[in-house]
C-alpha cells in the first residue's frame, strides 16, 4: 500500500544509486594491471641476467689449459698418444684469454711432441678452457729396439709408446724396418732415424700403405722390409728385400724414393705383389711360391722348392 504525502498526488519511492561503471571501464583497468605485472617481470629478469654477467665475468678471469678439449682427427690414435697430449697440456700455468701469445704457447708447446703433425685452430671455450685441433702423426712401420718395438712415421720420427710385438691396426701389422748396425742404438721414442736403410724402408713402408688394398694386407701379414742395400740395386742384386711369413721373399729393387732412370714405377710393383699374394687363393692352378722378383714388367716367380723339373729326353 502506497503512502501518500499531504499536498502531493504523487507516491513515495527509494532514492536512486549512483549510475555503476561500465564493463568497458573495467576491461581497461585489468589490462592495465596485466601490463604492469609483465614490465615487473621484465625488470626482474634484466636485473637477474646483468646479476649473471657480472658473476660470469668474475669466475672466468683465466683460461686453464688442462680444462682443454682436444680433436685429434681421423687416423690411427695409440689411446697412449691422447693420455701424453692431455698431459702436456696440464702442465702449462693458466693464462689470461686475451693474448694471442698464450694461444701460441699452447701450440707450441704441442709441436714439441713427437706425436704431432700439426695443430689447427685453438679456441677459448666457456668453460672447458680451450678446444685444440692436432693431426697426428701416422706410422707407416715400425722398428724393433730391444725386446720392444715402437711405431715410426713416415719422416722417420720414432713415435712413443713400446710394444711387445709388431703393432698392428685395423686387421694389419705394420712392417718392420731393418736398421743398420750404427743407427739400432736410435730406435727409441722421440728420436729420428737417419740412415739409407731406414729412409728407403720407409719410403717402400708409406707405398705399400697407400697401394695395397686392405684383404691385401690381411694376405701379407707380418713383413720385414731390408732396404739397407737398396741404392746397390742391379741386376743380380735384388736391393729392397721384403720377407713374408711362411719363409717367402719379394725382390723390390730400388726405394721410390730414389730417382733411378729406368726403374720400374713403384706402382706396378706393388701391382705385382698384390697379384702374387693371390696366387695360393686364385691362381690357375694355385701357386704356393717362396720368391718373387717384381722388379720386371712380368714379375718372375720361383715356385716353393724350385722350378719345375724338364722331362728326361727318351
């Protein structure tokens, strides 16, 4: 039931709420708190991140050397080598990043080993220290000093790490070099052998390597090469003798190494062994043979106990 006041016609009603703000007011505010939260965050994060930095730049104040990571290439790597190299390394003192002499230091002080061929590129690396690349040196033979024997390279550098037999690699063994009474004395680790005999061994050691196939080596097994009277080579001297398992022999005449006018190309002589290790698998019939002579564009071959009788005439 509606009152009425004395006078007035119209009744009495609520007084009237303020007008309430809009949802598009609204919507704005929340995205204006939203953006301020997120420049908050940013701010924390920049300041973190210089915080960072700033430490970063304090703990790395030197590079350590023996924190080093070391590549060192395709090839044959005696586990030995790398244990010797990360070693080298260990002993230099830490240095400050920015001289490029220090860097040089450190490849220097790798070029002494006789192990290594070269070094490569060398980087400052966060945080291991420094990432080395060396090649390393690859043996193409080896020489015997005592009871051991130990690798050696194609330059003649006798490379560390001694070996109760003939090392071998990858199914092969590496030939031994016959040395010359004067010159034995230096077959050790890190000397370098400067005689006739050991230069064209190795010359013959370093062609085998690149021309024989890899069943080739499995065929050839243990070798012996004796280049020492290689450079008398004639006709009845065979000069380059390499001795096979089984008391076979290869006449070689002259290392490549020698400018000899007339001398059959090392290649084809390495063509003929390759086909005269076939003939006890391949050959019509097999020949089992205990010398052959590849210094002739037809290599002659001596089958084992000699050749064959002729017929007695009736």
């Amino acid at each position: 039931m509606e009152a009425k006041v004395e006078g007035s016609a119209e009744p009495l009603s609520a007084p009237v709420a303020p007008e309430s703000r809009s949802s598009k007011e609204l919507l704005t505010s929340a995205r204006l708190g939203a953006l301020g939260l997120v420049l908050s965050l940013l701010a924390i994060l920049w300041f973190f991140r210089v915080l960072v930095r700033d430490a970063e730049a304090a703990s790395f104040t030197s590079v350590d050397p023996a924190a080093s990571r070391v590549d060192f290439g395709p090839g044959w790597s005696d586990p030995r080598w790398e244990a010797l190299v990360s070693a080298k390394l260990a002993q230099l003192p830490p240095f400050q990043p920015e001289g490029a002499e220090n860097v040089r230091l450190v490849e220097d002080t790798l070029l002494k080993l006789p192990i290594v061929a070269a070094v490569g590129e060398t980087r400052v690396l966060w945080p291991d220290g420094l990432r080395v690349a060396i090649e390393l040196r690859q043996p193409v033979a080896c020489v015997r000093s005592g009871d051991v024997y130990f690798a050696v390279s194609v330059e003649g550098i006798v490379l560390p790490g001694a070996w109760s037999t003939p090392p071998g690699h990858e199914g092969k063994f590496l030939p031994l070099i016959v040395l010359e009474n004067e010159v034995r004395s230096a077959a050790w680790e890190g000397n370098v052998l400067d005689s006739a005999g050991a230069h064209d061994g190795l010359a013959v050691a370093a062609e085998l390597e690149r021309e024989l196939a890899a069943d080739d080596w499995v065929r050839l097994g243990r070798a012996v090469i004796d280049a020492r009277t290689a450079r008398a080579t004639s006709v009845e001297e065979p000069g380059t003798v390499l001795l096979l398992e089984g008391a076979r022999r290869i006449h070689f005449g002259r290392s490549p190494n020698l400018d000899a006018p007339g001398e059959l190309p090392v290649k084809n002589k390495c063509a003929s062994l390759a086909r005269a290790l076939r003939l006890a698998e391949s050959g019509e019939p097999p020949v089992d043979w205990e010398l052959v002579d590849v210094r002739w564009d037809v290599p002659e071959v001596l089958p084992r106990g000699g050749l064959p009788k002729p017929p007695k005439k009736k």
